[in-house]
C-alpha cells in the first residue's frame, strides 16, 4: 500500500521540483527530445524583454507564444491576454487577470496555455479563455513558463531564482476527486459517506493512470523504489495495465536525474575556481575538486544501482574528462 504520495504545494497542484538559480529566472526552454522525462531545462536571466510588432502596434511584450498546428498566437500584455486568429486580425482580450502577465505558453496539442504572472502563480487556462486552476508555489513573479514536448510537465521560472516542475496530469477536477478518494481509501467503509463511496467507485478507472503519472513525479525526485511501489499499486488496480515500460522509464528518468546531478558537481566546482596562484587557494581548490568528485562518482553509481543498464564506467570517464579539463583552467 503507497501512502506517501502528499505532493509540494497544494494537492492536485503537482508540484515535482524546485531548481535553485543564482539570479533572476528570466526565460525558459526545453533542450532536446528524449522519449521520456526529464528533459533538460534552459534557463536565462535577463534585465528586460524585447519590444515585437503585431498588427502595427508596438508595446512592451513579455512571452510569445505559437501554436504551430494553427495560426493562433498569444502575447502578454499588462494585465490581459490576447489570442490572434493571424497577425492581421487581432481577437478580443478573453480574460482579464489580477496581476501583470509576464510569461505564456501553448500546450503541444495547442488546448491549454499556461501563463505565469506578477503574483507569483502559474495559471493554466483552456483556448476559449476558462481558467482550469493555478498552481501556487513561487515566491517572487513567475516570468517564464514551458510545458515539455510531451506536454506532460510544465516548467515555470521566477524571479525569486527558482525553476519549478509541474506534473499537467492531476490538474482537472476530474483527477483530484480520483486522487482524493485514492488517498481515504482506508475510510470508504464507514457507513455515513455511502453516497461519496458509490462516487469514488465510478472514479476509480481514472486511478491507475493517474498512479503512473505520480510515479514518474515521484521517479522525477530520485525517488525510484517509491516509484516503483507507486506502478506495482497501478498493475494490482489494473491488471491488464503494462508497467513494464513505466518502470523501465522510470529507472531511466531516476537514474538519468542522478547523472546530471553528478555532472552539476563539475559545473560547481569549475565556478568555485579562482584564477590565482596563491598557494593556499590552490590548496583550497584542489580539495573541492577532491570533494566534488567523490560525490559525482557516488552520484554515479547510485544511478548504476537503479538503471543497471547504465554504462556507468563511460559515464565515469566523461565525468573525469570533465573534470580534468576543469583542473587545467588556470
């Protein structure tokens, strides 16, 4: 039985992680197309955005966004949105919001936009301009949002210097009440809630689902034994539903996470270096660099002990490589 499944943040709200940035989170973008997450993140700091020309008007212009199956754009302007047909003939704003709206993004399949505003929230909206929920986490405006090829994750960046990952799966309302009565299971037998019970059991073909789709969050944290209890409760709701690939991809996804993370230690211990040839900076230096590698290489077998796939002795080696051309920068 999987009971840990509370969430950072509200519940539904799906929050899988928070990347720590050294400044300002001005811009984001997702870098290659792996057939399952995570994908890398790009994140940019930057002290304003560029001024754009849509239908002869020029104004400050946050995020633009296209939807490529369709010749809808969307812009973010003061405190509305607006949705353009084409450049020649601008739509009407559909929603009037409570804060500047500095960022916005298409869903792949082109149904749901996310916008990130000057009240620190994401807001997730459906094309006709309903708002599905907003997602509550950041500390500072959200200046740039993303959703990730697969449309499954959605990555917001603020100015309070983080990058946060959403899991897009268990925002409707749908979702939460399946999640909700999976999470008072253990109460379904009292004999004063029978109406929500016959409720919950016309909900339950949605859990398993939404069980894979929690795992791969929880696989997202480096949590994959977790993970993996999460798939086997999903194959026992539903027999006839395949974790083979879930597990697989999540091994992937954990042990894919770790990697980076071993690789980060590189990039910390490389900014850590100052250009000096004072004999006890060296020293200082020498003894981070020590200090990162042993926890990339423990990083990097962790990752050898989830995915056993993993050619863990070439990950080591361009760690090293890494690594040595980093001790040579003098």
């Amino acid at each position: 039985m999987v009971k840990d499944l509370q969430q950072d943040g509200e519940i539904g709200q799906s929050l899988v992680q928070s990347l720590q940035a050294q400044q300002q989170v001005k811009s984001l973008g997702w870098l290659g197309w792996l057939p399952i997450p995570p994908y890398r993140i790009a994140a940019e700091s930057t002290e304003r955005s560029a001024a754009v020309v849509l239908n002869g008007q020029v104004r400050m212009v946050n995020r633009l966004d296209h939807r490529p199956s369709q010749n809808w754009f969307q812009k973010t302007q003061s405190q509305a949105q607006t949705w353009w047909e084409s450049i020649q003939k601008p739509a009407q704003p559909r929603r009037e919001v409570s804060a500047e709206v500095r960022s916005v993004a298409f869903s792949p399949d082109g149904n749901t936009i996310a916008s990130g505003s000057g009240d620190n929230t994401v807001k997730l909206w459906r094309r006709d301009g309903t708002l599905i929920t907003t997602l509550k986490g950041h500390e500072s405006s959200v200046s740039s949002v993303a959703f990730s090829p697969d449309g499954n994750t959605i990555a917001s960046g603020s100015w309070d210097n983080t990058v946060k990952l959403w899991e897009t799966r268990l925002w409707d309302e749908a979702s939460k009440f399946a999640l909700g009565c999976y999470w008072l299971k253990d109460m379904m037998n009292e004999p004063d809630i029978q109406g929500l019970k016959n409720d919950c059991n016309q909900a339950q073909s949605r859990i398993p689902p939404l069980l894979i789709s929690q795992a791969r969050a929880t696989a997202l944290l480096g949590n994959f034994n977790s993970a993996k209890a999460i798939l086997e409760e999903a194959n026992q709701r539903d027999p006839k539903l395949s974790i083979d690939q879930p597990l697989a991809d999540a091994r992937h996804t954990a042990a894919q996470a770790l990697l980076w993370q071993a690789e980060d230690r590189v990039t910390i211990a490389d900014r850590s270096r100052l250009a000096s040839d004072n004999a006890i900076v060296t020293q200082r230096f020498d003894f981070l660099m020590k200090a990162y590698l042993e926890e990339a290489n423990f990083l990097v077998r962790r990752a050898k002990d989830i995915n056993p796939e993993l050619d863990r002795d070439r990950e080591l080696k361009q760690i090293k490589e890494r690594w040595e051309k980093t001790a040579k920068k003098k």
